[in-house]
C-alpha cells in the first residue's frame, strides 16, 4: 500500500498535477468603482460573481504584497487583505506628481514603487510593519520622443524589480527609454543608475516581464515587443524588436496594452486595443525560445479593449477584461502548446475592469 501512494505521489510531482482548487483574484477598477475579487475553478475554469471588496476611488492598477497579506493600488494607497475577501484601507500617501497608472513591489515586501504618466516620474515607497507607506524617493524623467502626439514629454508607465531584487526598471512611454535605479530596500528609495535606449522611434515603452535575465518590454505605440538582456553592473543590452502582428496588418487604430509571461516560462502573451469598432482586440501568443521570440497565433480577446489580462498560478486559464465592454472573459490554455481557447465564458463586470492580479500570483 505504502509503495502505491509513493508511486501516485511521485506520478503527481512529475507531471506536474494538483488537485483542483480555487484562486482568488482582485481586479481594479478605473474612476470611482473600487477594487473586486472573484474566485477562479481551476478544475473547470469557472469564475465566480465578482464581489466589491472595497469602495475606493482612482484605483487604476493594483499590486499584492509578496506574502499576501496587503494590498496596493495607484493613487497610492494601501489595504489589509481579509480571509472573506474584503479590503480594509490603512493608509495612502499624497505627493505631487500626478496619474499614477502603476504599482509595484520588490520581491520581498519592503518597497513598493509606482510610475506616474502625468507627470512622467517614479517614487517609491517603504513598506512598514504594519502594511503602511512611507515615501522614500520621487525622480522625474526628462526629454521627448519623437511621436508629435504622445512623446512631447515623460510618461513613465511602469516600474518592475529584476530577478534579483536589486535593481527596478522603469518604462517611459514619453522619451523611449528604460530607466535604471538601483534599489535601497533598507530605506525605502531609488537611486539612479541609467538608462536604456529602446530603438527604432515613436516605439512607446508600456510594461514588461523578465525571464531570468531577459527582459521583454511591449511597446505600446509600435505594437511590438523589445528584447534585452542584463548585465552584471544592471544595465540592459539591446537584441532585437520582434513585432505583434505581420508586416502588412492595418495598425491603424491599434495600440499594445499589457504583456504576461506563462507561469512555465515557455510562453509570452500580449494584448491588443482597438479603439475603433473593427473588433481586432486579441491576444497575441508567442513561444520562448533560445534565439527569442517566435509569433505563434492571434486570439480574438472576446472583450473591447482589453487593457489589461491575467493568468491563473497554474498556467490553465487566461481572464481578460474589457475596459470599454465593461466585461470578463475567461479562456483556457493548452500548457504544451500556449494556445487559448475561448470558453465561452463571458460576464458583465460593474465597471471598468483595468487590473487582474492573483493573490498566489
């Protein structure tokens, strides 16, 4: 008997298998609907009525903390995580610069760090005992870009850690740049260590992921993906832009919106907003290979305009949310293959739905 359930358990790590289960997952809101959470089925695939967890205001993006006891929104404010799902503000920070559009911690809970558009800047901030901020730094960003529309000046549009923990990179949609800094965690600051071109003009830097020490930045203005890889010192070399869609698709009207990297590092997903009626909002999947990136298959997103999407823990679903249809879908994931599959799951949400993250994310 005993040999039995060794063998079954071996056959489960193996393969890789857990038993079904649910995951809980926030969704920020855009204006003055607050901040959500809905239960995913990872059996099945279904996702539960969303319920408010909190009424708050300019929520836009959120970030959990690494230990899943708090949670962060632009703005910037902070929110103890209860059992039952709900939120319970314990904090928020004013400063002056303006439209915060992204949060983000390091991968130990000790700083979060936020990206304003408006004013086209980063600040970070300690995170206490307790959950609450305390600002640490604030750094403006300064030169154009070559887009006479969207690249008159900064916009800083996210920041993210490295795998390390010890260096944060900034996207700066207004200027094509990454921007460097070096992370003191023990006060809670940034400090400046440089700067990444990404080539090729009017390209839009928005978010990115990092896959070891690769990193991949979405351009949203060029619809396309920019690859790096990292130094010793932190600093980002250039390798190559690979683009979201063929060379002679209709682009007009279309803009990249998020990235995400599958949970088994193979695959990479992008979205795409139309903001025009055409429906050609999709996702766009791609395989991860030694050379780069390899285009695999564009999947109608079944929303308009999706702005953001997330992918469960296990890698076995993708809920994407449509900002201007003010709706969820949910779709399924072949892990061998990346492919999506729509299915046909889809419900009304009470608002904008602009941020998905997982609270085991």
């Amino acid at each position: 008997m005993h040999r039995i359930l060794f063998s079954a358990l071996a056959a489960a790590l193996i393969t890789g298998c857990t038993a079904p289960r649910t995951e809980r997952v926030y969704i920020g809101t855009k204006k003055s609907s607050g901040i959500y959470f809905a239960d995913l089925h990872t059996g099945t695939g279904n996702l539960s009525r969303p319920q408010r967890a909190v009424e708050a205001e300019s929520v836009g993006f959120i970030a959990i903390a690494p230990d899943n006891t708090h949670l962060y929104s632009t703005g910037v404010s902070a929110f103890r995580i209860h059992p039952d799902g709900t939120l319970e503000k314990t904090g928020e920070q004013k400063i002056p610069e303006v439209n915060s559009c992204h949060v983000s911690t390091d991968h130990t809970g000790a700083m979060l760090m936020t990206a304003y558009y408006g004013s086209g800047a980063v600040a970070s901030f300690g995170i206490n005992d307790d959950g609450t901020l305390t600002l640490g730094s604030i750094h403006k960003h300064e030169g154009t870009g070559e887009d006479p529309k969207r690249q008159t000046m900064p916009h800083g549009h996210s920041i993210y850690p490295n795998p390390d923990n010890t260096y944060a990179y900034a996207a700066d949609l207004g200027i094509d740049k990454i921007m460097i800094y070096q992370m003191d965690l023990e006060n809670g600051k940034l400090i400046p260590a440089g700067a990444a071109d990404v080539p090729g003009g009017s390209m839009g830097p928005r978010h990115m992921k990092w896959n070891g020490d690769r990193l991949y930045l979405l351009n949203e203005l060029d619809l396309s993906i920019s690859v790096f890889q990292a130094l010793e010192n932190g600093q980002l070399q250039f390798i190559n832009t690979v683009s979201m869609l063929p060379e002679d698709a209709d682009k007009t009207g279309l803009t990249g919106a998020e990235i995400r990297m599958h949970p088994n590092r193979k695959f990479l997903y992008t979205s795409i907003r139309d903001s025009s009626d055409r429906h050609r909002d999709s996702i766009i999947t791609f395989r991860i290979t030694p050379e780069g990136l390899e285009r695999q298959n564009t999947t109608l997103a079944q929303v308009w305009y999706p702005r953001n999407f997330n992918i469960d823990p296990t890698g076995k679903w993708l809920l994407v949310g449509g900002q201007r249809s003010c709706d969820i879908a949910v779709f399924s994931i072949d892990t061998q293959t990346g492919h999506l599959s729509f299915t046909g799951q889809k419900m009304d949400f009470p608002g904008e739905p602009v941020c998905f993250e997982f609270l085991n994310g």
